[in-house]
C-alpha cells in the first residue's frame, strides 16, 4: 500500500517534467518508486536501452500510439517506422564530426557526470594561472593564501588603464561610451545605474574594476547557470572567479573567497545575505571595490523575474559603508545593471538598494538595430500547428529531410483536424511578409469564443474553459519566476588561464551601433540570415518535450529545458549549447538570462511571453555579433491571452493581466515599428522612429478605412450596459436588453457584441472577433478599458470618441484573425 502511494508520487514528480504519462507509469513498474532511477528509465528507454527486456518497444512508443481521442499522439507519429521514438535525449546525439568516445557512452552517466564541481574550468585549463596580474599569494591564513591587497597598475589614468585592460585581456579595441560613463562613476566612488541593451557589453563595467585595482567585484547575479558561463568566459580571459549559490555550498570554494583568492566572486542574492560577516573581513584584507547587481530588475516586484532577496541587498550598503567600517575612506560604491527596466522598476530600484542620491544613471538606447521583429498568428496550442510553422526550421537544420516533411503533414491531419490548408507562412529568411503583406496566418480553427474578456465567474462559458486551462496547463506544468539553484552545483572555482595571444589577433565585432545611420541599418537588412543557432521559447514544460521530440524526429539536433528536468541534463544542455552541438533549445523562462552566445540567429516565441520586458530580454539572446537576427512571435491573436495558474496573489495577478494585455496589443500592432513599440515600452524616445527590419516597417501599414459609425454603436453599447440602472436617452432599449433577462451580469465584451447584432440590422452578420479586435484597438487608445478581472468594464469619454480609422475592413473580413489587422488613428 505504502509503496503504491510512494510509486503514485513518482509518476506525478515525472508529469510535472513533463514526461507523459503513460511513459511515467510504465517506469515506475519497471523500476519501483525511485525518481532518478524513472528517469534514467524513461531516457534510457527512448535511446533503445532498458527495453530488450520489453520486446524492443520502449514504454513510451508503447503507449504513444493512442491518446484520449484514439487518434496516434506525435511522439509515435512523428516516428512510425522506427521502432525508436525520439525523445528529449535526442539532442545527445553528437554530431558526426565529434567522436563518442569524448562523452561517457552511456546516456545517465553523461546526465550525472560533471557533478563534481566544474571538471571543464579547472581540468582544461592548460595553465592554471593563479599569477594574473593582480594576484600573487602573500599570507596564508588556516592554510589557505590572502592575495595582495593592492594591485598597481599606476601612472597611467584609470581610462588609459582600463584601455589597455580591456586589449590586452578581451583583445576589444576601446570601451564603448557607455562603459566608460559606468567606469567614470566607480572611479568617483560613484553608486550607478547602468541601463543598456542586451547584449551591449555590461558585464565588462563590472569586471574591469577588479583588473585595475587588484581588489574583488562582487557581483550579485540570479542563476547558476549564468554566473557559470560568466566564471568561465573570465578564465579563458586571465581572471581567476568563483560562484557561490544557495545549495549546498563547497565550503573550500567559499573560504578561498572570503580570502581573497578570485578576482570576482559571483554570488546569489540568497547566499550573500549570510556572508556578510565574511566580507566585511574580504574587504578589509584583500578589499571590495565594487558590489555589482546583475538583472537588476529582479528587485522590482513591477519587473519581471522578480526574486524576493533581491529586495534584501540593501544589506550591502548598510553594511559597507564608510561610516560603518572605518579602514574605509568611501562607501564601497553600488552598480546596478539591466536590459529590461521599465522607469517604474528603474524608481524602485533605487530605492529598494538604498543607493546613493548622487547614484549616475547611465542609459543608452534599448533599441538592437540588427534584430528582425515579426508576429505571426497561430494557434500555437495545437500539435498540428507544429508542421505548418516549424517547416521552414527543419529545412535549416535538417534540410535533406524533404520525405519526413511529408510524413508530418499527414500526421498532423492525423491529430488534428484544424489543419490548415493556407499557404506555408513559416518563418522565412526573406520571407517576412504573407502574400497578402499582412502576415498573418490563417487559422480556421479559430473560436469566437476564445476572447479571454469573457472569462468571469459569471459567465458559465468560463467555467469550463478554466477546466480546460487546468487540465491543459496543470500549475506545475509552467516554469513562472527564476529559481537561483538551476543547475547540479552549489558553487565552482575558475582559475584564470593565460590569455593566449593568437585568441586576439582577430579583433572581435562590436555590435551595430544603435544610434548607427540608416544607411549602415540597410546593410543589415540585405544580409542572409545565417544559420546560426535558435532557441524556442515556450509557455509550458510539456511543449518544450512535445516540441523537441517533433524537431529530433525530423533529424534536428533540439534539447529540451525546463525547471523540472534532471539539473544535470540542463548543464549538459548549457554546455553543447555553447559548443553549437545543438541546434535548437526549447525552453521554458528557465533559460537565457543573460546567456551571451553570439551567433543565435533566431528566437521564436511560440505562445505569449509573460511580459514584453521577458519577450525583450529573451529576444536579447539573438544576434549578439552584431549580424542580422529574427524574433519571431507565434501566438494566438484571436483571443486575448490568458494567465496560466499559479500561485499569485491578487496584486500580482492584476499585474500579471497587465503584462499580459501589454504583449497582446504588441502583437496586434500592425502600424507601428516593432521595435519603437518595445524600446518605447522602456520609456525610450525612439529617435530612429523606424527599425527598417520588422514585418511593420517591410510590411508598410495596411490602408485605412473610416469606422467612425462602428466605434460609435460600440462605445453607446458599452456606456448603456454600464447605466442600465438608469434611464439612457436612445439607448434605453439596449439598455433594456441587458436587464431583460433578469440577472445581474457583469456586463462582458461578448454581450456587447451580441446587443449590436440582435439590435442592429446592419451589424446583424458582422464577425464577433472583428468587434474583439476593434474593442482592442479603442483599449489600446484608451478609450474604453478593461475593469477589474478582465471584463471591459469602464468607459472613458474622450471628445473625439467617436472618430477611428480602422484598416482595410475587406482585406480584414477575408481574414479570420481580424484583430490583428485593425489599426486606428485619430482624425
Ligand atoms: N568594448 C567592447 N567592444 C567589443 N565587444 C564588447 C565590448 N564590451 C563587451 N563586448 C562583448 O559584448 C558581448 C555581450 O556582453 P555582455 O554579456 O556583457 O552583455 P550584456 O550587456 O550583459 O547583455 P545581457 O543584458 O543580455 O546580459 C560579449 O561577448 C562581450 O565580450
Ligand atoms: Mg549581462
């Protein structure tokens, strides 16, 4: 009985993986409630392992055959005629060049290996470099070093130092303005707010202080993986750097810090709490001339990612400052980093870290001219949707593959029957426009009923469709906020290797300026995109395994990543990652912050992002060479976006609405640039006004058309269900119709629109999703807007209430997604 409850408990842990289910149960009977050895199992099972014993059919292409409607699921589809299903493991398979004698032959060894901290840091340094500049041994303390206190690099300014520094050890020509700004305010002691695009270069402001003094930087940063790759690329550079996370910590590496034995210690909010104590001993001995906080906007309840012990780093400048301990002459200054704050997160900032009133704000432009912007309409919930808009992904990866392209086709018939028969609208090197200039994708199986306004206790539809959300998208199925412990260690040690001098005789390309001139833009624009490496962000966990077992079927070189999947597995992912072994991550939020990989040549959204400052930020992972890269949004423009459960309060959950609704008229837009819309959104004054690249700016805004009388009858309709307590002039029999049936209903977008057509002769067969749509726009404008919950509930009367311009109204009625294509301006 125990056991039965114990192997229950299994089978769950591994749905909330991700892992189907019949596959979870078939594991646990084979191998009794053991979650690693499940695992193992399952993975094992899907390389052709473990399953002699089962005839050769792994338990998972066993069960794949059938779903809940008797139809074949993808997994076993996608791969009829092999008796092996592909699986997350896929991305295993090493490319032929690379032989298998480099990794451990045996899949779970390759999952558990590396658990010792760092084998690749410390074991593959050809040099072990303890000796960079700053930093020979001088007293031993409990039989550890304590490093120089001073380093002198002298008789030369700190810009000329820097100079040289940023040469000689990254081999980059010159710091970039910015850079210098943040450095000039550390060098005056100077707390400072560095707000920069992704991918511009912010690591450098905090990790050439420690060259130039021979003191520590510490650096505050959210995930382990990130400090990772950042420890890493430093060794390669000559800087010796530690991580230190919340897990359980290898306490050598952490007492090696606290003596001063790494250049920069990495930490994470949660940890440095407890060190406090330590560092003030660290930066009387050996000295602290810098606490860096990376993605700062983790502080901000408002921003996203937020990490409550971020909220906690005021500690650092209570406790490290001149008054408070005396060897120091001046507050050990404070710099704050990130990509994506918005000027509310920027405000509590500020505050919440108690940084200095002085604090310099170092801001460049958002805007990342060699980013191509696009939205496409699908409903990306649906498997079959798969065929129609990862195609043109697996001609890339996969090109020769053309028959299994086929075999595709008919399965997604095969599971669904919404397929669609429209032209291929995939993403496409030069393809950023459909045939009708609109880039949108037909979807036939659009519901009318989707619009999430609907969703109100009230309204017994809703009901149901929260059944549906909770089945579909099961809470823990959804990786919502960051957790620092991403990863298999704890804490790592990398020891600077010497640069070496050839790394530099190429010098390495800055990314395009943002403030370059058209000209230099259009370059860009005439660019192929090349082939590069993509990642694909998904809502849930189980689409980052159904999407990847799509794209390995077809011979794609995919990884799955999400927070429930063994840590090890994730490092492994991290890793042929950056070694371009894969090709394509799927992932949930759990991955990229911060990842500095320069050739991501795509980022495809496939379902809504969180926020349009996550969707920056993820989308921030492409083109950091500077060379031409595509973000590509597929989401569902038909219904308004829905939040998938979770555990939030109510506060949060409002925002989280708002967020949401911020991405939704994102991917509605049609007339504006893309990326004025997204560097806008950061209260950036977009001087460029066009980003020449995205599907708008190629696309040119569609043609417009008077709606003056349909955004009339709206607003009326709107008014008249919220008065219809009270008499309302001409409207008395809309009015009428709202009490008629004698419930008190919260008056509700699709009620609107049912009053029109019932009421309206000429309105009587015009489209539901088309008024959705025009709904949208006027919120957008702010001429109605949604009140609480998500029911369009207010009215705001503007003087020109009545007067729109919508866009092509024929065009749009041969479209199903008509919210898309509506556009309004002002008279
Ligand atoms: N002065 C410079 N000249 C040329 N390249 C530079 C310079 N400074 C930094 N870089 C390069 O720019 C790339 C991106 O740097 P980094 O990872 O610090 O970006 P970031 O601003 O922190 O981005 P994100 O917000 O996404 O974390 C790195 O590969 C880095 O080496
Ligand atoms: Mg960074």
């Amino acid at each position: 009985m125990g056991k039965a409850v114990a192997c229950d408990g299994i089978v769950e842990k591994l749905i909330e993986m991700g892992f189907e289910s019949c596959a979870a149960e078939q594991a646990v009977k084979e191998v009794g409630p053991s979650l690693d050895k499940a695992v193992d199992y399952i993975l094992n099972c899907s390389s052709g392992r473990n399953c002699e014993g089962s005839g050769g059919m792994s338990s998972s292409s066993k069960c794949s055959t059938s779903s809940r409607s008797g139809k074949r699921m993808l997994s076993g589809s996608a791969c009829s005629g092999q008796k092996r299903q592909s699986s997350i493991l896929e991305h295993f398979r090493l490319p032929r060049s690379v032989k298998r004698g480099m990794l451990s032959s045996n899949v779970s060894d390759i999952l558990v290996s590396g658990s010792k901290v760092l084998p690749l840091s410390v074991n593959e340094c050809e040099e072990s470099c303890l000796s960079v500049d700053c930093g020979k041994a001088e007293d031993v303390v409990d039989g550890l070093p304590v490093r120089c206190k001073e380093k002198v690099v002298s008789g030369l300014d700190w810009e000329e130092r820097a100079n040289r520094v940023l040469q000689e050890r990254f081999g980059y020509s010159s710091l970039k303005g910015f850079q210098k700004e943040a450095l000039a305010a550390w060098a005056a002691h100077q707390d400072c707010l560095v707000l920069a695009a992704t991918g511009s270069g912010k690591s450098l402001c905090f990790q050439i202080p420690a060259l130039l003094t021979g003191k520590v930087v510490v650096v505050v940063s959210p995930l382990i993986s990130l400090m990772h790759d950042q420890c890493l690329k430093l060794s390669k550079h000559g800087v010796s750097a530690c991580f230190l996370g919340s897990g359980q910590p290898d306490s050598s590496v952490e007492k090696k810090a606290m003596r001063g034995m790494y250049d920069i210690i990495y930490v994470c909010p949660e940890t440095i709490l407890r060190l406090i104590k330590p560092l003030q001993g660290l930066a009387e001995s050996r000295g602290i001339t810098l606490f860096a906080i990376d993605e700062v906007h983790c502080v901000s309840k408002w921003g996203h990612d937020f990490r409550p012990a971020y909220r906690q780093l005021s500690v650092l400048r209570e406790n490290f400052s001149a008054c408070n301990l005396k060897f120091l002459k001046f507050n050990i200054p404070i710099m704050a980093l990130t990509a994506t704050a918005t000027i509310p997160v920027r405000g509590d900032v500020l505050e919440v870290l108690s940084m200095s009133k002085e604090t310099k704000v170092v801001l460049t432009s958002f805007f990342r001219p060699n980013l191509r912007f696009s939205v496409k309409h699908c409903r990306t919930s649906s498997p079959s949707s798969y065929g129609k808009n990862l195609s043109h992904l697996i001609g890339i990866y996969a090109g020769k593959k053309k028959s299994n392209e086929k075999k595709w086709s008919s399965i997604g018939e095969d599971v669904d029957d919404c397929s669609d028969n429209s032209t291929d609208n995939s993403i496409s090197d030069g393809d950023v426009s459909s045939p009708n200039g609109m880039n949108i994708i037909e979807d036939d199986c659009c519901d009318v009923d989707d619009d999430g306004l609907n969703l109100t206790k009230e309204n017994g539809s809703t009901a149901s469709r929260e059944k549906e959300m909770s089945i579909e998208y099961l809470e823990n199925d959804v990786d919502v906020f960051h957790t620092v412990d991403d990863w298999d260690v704890a804490c790592g040690e990398f020891i600077g290797q010497s640069p070496c001098k050839d790394q530099y005789i190429c010098q390495s390309s800055e990314t395009v300026d943002p403030s370059s001139k058209i000209e230099d833009r259009l370059k860009i624009l005439q660019e192929p995109l090349e082939e590069g490496s993509t990642i694909i962000y998904v809502p849930t966990r189980k689409e980052t395994l159904s999407i990847t077992k799509y794209l390995c079927g077809f011979g794609v070189k995919a990884a799955a990543y999400n927070a429930s999947l063994p840590k090890s597995h994730l490092r492994q992912v991290h890793k042929e990652f950056h070694q371009n072994m894969l090709q394509v991550v799927v992932a949930t939020i759990a991955f990229g912050m911060g990842i500095d990989k320069s050739n991501i040549r795509r980022i495809i959204h496939y379902g809504w992002p969180q926020s349009l400052e996550a969707y920056y930020q993820e989308a921030g992972r492409a083109g950091r060479d500077g060379k031409l890269a595509e973000c590509v949004l597929y989401a569902n423009l038909s219904r308004t976006p829905s939040l998938l459960p979770s555990k939030r309060s109510e506060a949060q959950t409002k925002h989280a609405y708002k967020m949401l609704s911020d991405c939704f008229r994102y991917g509605m837009n049609t007339s504006c640039c893309r990326a004025k819309i997204l560097v806008e959104y950061f209260g950036e004054d977009f001087v460029s006004e066009k980003c020449l690249l995205c599907d708008v700016c190629v696309n040119g805004p569609p043609e417009m058309q008077n709606l003056k009388e349909e955004a009339d009858i709206l607003m009326k309709v709107i008014a008249a269900g919220h008065l219809s307590n009270h008499s309302f002039g001409s409207y008395d029999d809309i009015c009428n119709g709202f009490k008629s049936k004698g419930t008190v209903q919260k008056p509700n977008l699709r009620m609107f629109i049912t009053k029109i057509r019932e009421q309206s002769q000429k309105f009587c067969t015009t489209d539901q999703l088309w008024w959705q749509g025009l709904a949208r726009i006027m919120e957008g404008k702010g001429y109605i807007r949604e009140g609480d919950g998500k029911v369009l509930a207010q009215m705001i009367f503007h003087s020109h209430s009545s007067v729109f311009e919508v866009l092509d109204y024929t065009k749009y009625l041969q479209c199903i997604s008509v919210s898309a294509l509506l556009c309004m301006c002002k008279n």
